[in-house]
C-alpha cells in the first residue's frame, strides 16, 4: 500500500491531454483537487517532457514530488514511451503489472500498457487508456463483474468493448470523431465561415436514420447528402453539422450491430461511456435499432481507473 | 454552326482547374492545341476570373478572343456564375440550351448547367462537370446510346450513373477521393513522414476485400485495420496508403452493387471513366465481385464532350 495520499493521474490521448491532481481518503475514496486541459499527442510536436511538466507545475510547486500515472496515446508508438499491448482476454485489474515506469525531473512516471486483440476476420484491433476507463467502470459498478456486458467508449476513435465476467474479450474501433472533424473542419461539406449554433437534434435524428436504416451501410453515398440537404435548402449550415454527426454515428452504430464478435440484440446490456452529448448521441441511436442502454460519465470512469491502480501500487 | 475554329474548354472542378486550346478540323474532330493545370475552386480564395485569364493568356496573346465553355464545380454554389440543374432523367446533348453566358474581359464564356436526380431514399443527388464527360462517351461510343449501362466517374467525389438509351437517369455521390485525402495527410493512420513510392497493388487489393467482403460494409471501423496492420508491421507506410485506397474504393463499389437505383449483376456493363491509376483501381474492385467492366479515359471524354457542344452551339 502506498502512503502518500496525493497523485497526479494523465490521460493524454490523440487529442486532448487531461491532468489531475487526485486525493485519497482514508476510506479509499478519491477527492479530485484540481485538474488542467492541454495538447493532444499529435499536437506537441514531440516535446512531451515539456508539455507535462507545464501543466503539472502548479501542483508540483506546492506538493512537491508525486507519483504520476500515464494512460493514452501517449504510451504508443506516436507517444513518448511506449508500453506493450496486453494480449485479450485480460483482467484490467492487472494493468499495473505491465506498465513502464521511468524518471522525468525527479517524478517516477508510471506509463500504463495498452491492449491488444484479433478479431474474427484475423485483423487486429489495439487500444490505449480505453481499459483504464473501463476498469474504472467496472469498480463503479461492481453488479458487471459476473456477465455479459457490451460497453460503447465513443470520442476521437469509439470503442465497442466486449466484457464478459469482469474481463476484457475483444473490441472494435470506429474511427467516427475524427472522421467528423476532418469532414467538418475540412471538407466541402460544412462551409468555413458556418456559425457556432445549438446542436439540432432532430437534424442529428435524420443522420442516424439514414446510416442505420441503410441496407449497404452506404456510409461514403450517405455522407454527400450533408452537401445536397443544403443545397436544396432542406438543412442550414448548424443544422448540416448535427446531421453530418448522426450520419457517421449511424454508421458506427449499424457497424456494432452487425459484427460477428458479439450479438447485439434487443436485450444486449449496452452502457455508453463518454461525455454528456456523445453519450446523449449514441443512446438515441442505439435506442433506434431497439437496444436498452445506459450512460457512464467518462471522467468518472477514468478518475476510478487510476484510483484503483494508485491503491494497488 | 460556328465559324471559329478555335475555342477554350475549361473542365474546373474542387480540386483542380483544366483549361484546353482547342481546334476542330474540316471533318468535326478535335486536336488538343495546348493545355495548362490551376488550383481547384476551393483553393482560389474567390479569385475565380484572376486565375482563368491567368491560365488562358498565352493563347489569347496568340490568337485573340476566343469562345470559352466551362463546366465543373466552378458553376456551383461555391464556384463563379451559377449555373442551373437539370433534373434527370436528361439527354446530355441538351446542356448547351441551360448553359449561362457572360462576358469577362471580352471574352464570352458559356457556363454549363449541373444535374440533379432524386434518388429512391427521397435525397437529391447532384454532379456538375461529369455530364459533359457522358456526353463525351456517349458520342465516342455510340453503341451505347441504346439500351442500359452504368458509368463509373472515380475522382474527389465517385459518381455511378445509370444511362438507358443515351439519357442519365440517375446517379449516386461516394465522397471517395476526398476521403482519402483527408485520411492520408490529415489523421493518425499515415505518418507525415511516409516517403513518396510504388503504388502497392497487393495491398490495395487486401484493402478492397477488407470492405468488399464485409457483412455490414463497416467502412468506419475497417478504416481503421490502416493503423493496426502498420503497428504489427504487416504494412510499411507506403503500403498502408494503397491499403487504404483499397479500403475505400471496396467499400464504394461494395455500396454501388447494392444500391437500389440499379441491379449491378454479372452481367451488367460497367465502363469506369477515368484516370489511368482510378481506372485499373476501381476495374480491380469490379472484377473482384464479378462485374466485367470496361475503361474509358477522362480526358477524352472531357474533349469529346466540349468538342459535341461547340459544334452543335
């Protein structure tokens, strides 16, 4: 058991760094004191040491040194120390027993592995801080430990994570966030000067129709009607962008539906991982194909993750 | 009839600008006299009349003014003068009747009408620029004005034309080379370092069986295997973008044999209108689900098409 009761836990994926300074209670409890946003790894141009020691300076300067622990992309190749992928199944309480520590100005970092798996089309799939958040899940809600559960981790790349008696089987990855950030931010689609504006959900309801009632998943056919809906004045540029989404999280949806690794049916327990809105997103389209699901709030899941390693350390 | 026997053709699309010196001899057929390339309509910030007397200078210096015919994306909503569309089902021999004239340095340019279907799902679909090229084929082919055929246009935007007795009746949008470049200069699936080389073919083909022989036309999720098949090294970075491409373009032709505008059997002809690259590309991926297909080069169609409307105008 470690003594100190204050750590510094980071979750630095592909796009956002999130940092926290994390307090334990005698009861085990995790107190969050403070936190701070920062670069994804694409964006730091490879001065990782420098971009976490920034954010982390405000803390480190009235605490002193802490334990820190690393999850994400940044553990991958793309990252700054890489950590070996752990072959599925896998108990995601074990996560500690691979990870890679090193030293960065004094602090004993912990890098965390990632997780690796073959699916039935021989194709690999890997992911890097999905099962650290689905640990921290798991020991939220202990009633998952026995069971089959399919648990949906939407964000830059989704996560459909298969978990059966605790453990991690297999999972798939859709790359729908980024995707619509390209196609948003980058395409013909959504003209540069669109304004900011309220998401339209009924807009974001004719996306997901359109992708989840397709009979060939026509994804790449159904993605130009974000262009012709506006042209024929049947969409404003906001209400384009909320379609544009429901399109791409139809089609993640239906992909989930159909694949051979699991069954996802009327009665398939589905729990939704991820941020208010993505969470909001992916229920309704789930709930349009008839699936019961429920939502977990994402940092919660990441909070508990790093809290149960920290104890264990 | 035309007394010149000089004019301009400009095929000007999204990504780039194709302007032709053109002659026609005593027996109506076309010599390519000379031709320049320029940025595409989204890269000329507005500059639209700056960057067309730019690229047609030398030969108005030389011979004076000339009829100029311009079709593409620059008669759009995004473009220069707009230009209506036609709603199918059309006789492409017609675009000259729609086509808007003006005048721009003593020149007079005739801007050619868009098509516009409505497809079975109630959404409209919409091209500028490849209607010319059918019309083009058409006239070199003339086989084909009777009975049925489907077109396949690759480039930024795929279009699949449905052609019954030398009128297009439908057609269907696959965001397909636009998608490809997003993803391989702008996201985490190559790297920015990967170094210029030999197309792959082999790996461009696994790709396409990846998205070809899915059940759920998971483009979303298979687009991923991009990234993974490198991780475990299966793929170098110049591999993977053939993989890619690979990916794409089965699920494009994967969402074209089931679409239900058309039956796309064994048996029905399939001519691919393109690039020489495009061409041997979306051949491979037609063969591979049993379609016998034909190719026709683009640039011949684009003249052929210019050449029929100059001489009818």
């Amino acid at each position: 058991m470690t003594t100190s009761t204050l750590f510094i836990a980071v979750d630095w994926g592909t796009s956002h760094l999130r940092a926290y300074l994390c307090k334990v209670g005698e009861g085990s409890e995790l107190t969050l004191i403070d936190q701070c946003d920062g670069p994804g790894v694409v964006k730091v141009n490879q001065h990782f040491q420098q971009t976490l020691i920034h954010a982390i300076t405000p803390w480190t300067a009235q605490y002193g040194v802490l334990p820190i622990y690393i999850a994400g992309q940044i553990t991958s190749t793309i990252g700054w120390h890489e950590t070996p992928y752990l072959e599925c199944p896998i108990n995601p309480e074990g996560l500690l027993d691979a990870a890679v520590s090193f030293e960065c100005e004094g602090h004993t970092i912990n890098a965390l592995p990632g997780t690796k798996c073959t699916l039935q089309n021989t194709l690999i799939d890997v992911m890097r801080g999905e099962e650290l958040q689905i640990l921290g899940f798991l020991k939220q809600n202990e009633q998952y430990q026995t069971g089959k559960i399919l648990l949906c981790l939407p964000g830059t790349h989704t996560k459909w994570v298969l978990i059966n008696n605790g453990k991690i089987i297999c999972f798939k990855t859709a790359m729908t966030g980024e995707l619509y950030d390209l196609l948003c931010h980058q395409s013909v689609l959504i003209p540069d000067d669109c304004a900011e504006g309220e998401f339209d959900w009924q807009a974001f309801e004719q996306g997901c129709d359109l992708t989840l009632g397709s009979d060939s998943g026509n994804l790449a056919h159904g993605i130009f009607s974000v262009r012709t809906r506006q042209l024929s004045k049947e969409l404003t540029p906001v209400q384009a962008k909320a379609y544009l989404s429901g399109v791409l999280i139809g089609s993640d949806v239906r992909a989930a539906r159909y694949a051979s690794e699991w069954q996802l049916l009327s009665n398939t327990q589905v729990v939704v991982i991820g941020t208010k809105q993505l969470n909001t997103c992916f229920t309704k389209a789930l709930t349009k194909i008839g699936v019961q699901c429920s939502e977990f709030d994402i940092k919660s899941a990441t909070l508990s993750g790093f809290n149960y390693l920290y104890q264990s350390a």
